[in-house]
C-alpha cells in the first residue's frame, strides 16, 4: 500500500475534521481481507449533500478554506484503486477503501 498518498488522504481528512467539525476526532482501521477500511469520524454532523462535499471550491465558508481537499483526497484515492466516501452524517464519518496486493506465491 503506497504510503505517501494515503498519508496525503489522512492529513486532508483530519485536518477536514479539525477545521469543519466538533470534538473528538476517531481514527478506525478495518481489514476486509482484500482492501483496509479506515474510517475517520468526528462528532459533528453533515447535512448537505454528500457529493457536493466532494466538489472543487466547494468549502463550508465557516472557517475559510479552498474546498479542494477532499475533492483532492478523493482523487488520491482513486488513483490507488480505492474509494473516499461520506459513511455517516452523524456523527460525520468518512471511509477510505484501499486494496491490498495479494500476497506474492511462496518459492519453494
């Protein structure tokens, strides 16, 4: 799993709950055996559209912002084979799907 672009799709979504949402910020990993699930949830609530999140220059204008990190995030995510997606809307909870290489056949 290439580690620099996933670092990258982390730093926007924590920083995303930082800037746009409320209180603790929980950072959950799941291993659906052909791909890691991480879900990054705050406790505060979405209720716009979930695809409009996701659209340059979209930004909530309360704390300021460009709105092209997830936009960005999302597209990271793709580039691995993976998905970035709203899971929930309260508390706010985004997933992020990445494939996992199968492993390499042992030689004998």
């Amino acid at each position: 799993m290439p580690g620099g672009p996933v670092a990258e799709i982390f730093g926007v979504l924590l920083d995303n709950a930082r800037t746009h949402g409320r209180g603790s910020v929980r950072l959950t990993v799941r291993d659906l055996d052909d791909a890691l699930a991480f879900d990054v949830a705050d406790e505060g609530t979405v209720t716009v559209d979930p695809e409009g999140l996701f659209a340059r220059g979209r930004t909530s204008g309360r704390n300021g912002g460009t709105g092209i990190g997830l936009a960005l995030a999302r597209d990271l995510a793709v580039s691995l084979g993976g998905r970035l997606f709203l899971t929930g809307g309260d508390p706010t909870t985004f997933t992020l799907l990445v494939p996992v290489a199968p492993a390499a056949p042992a030689t004998r």
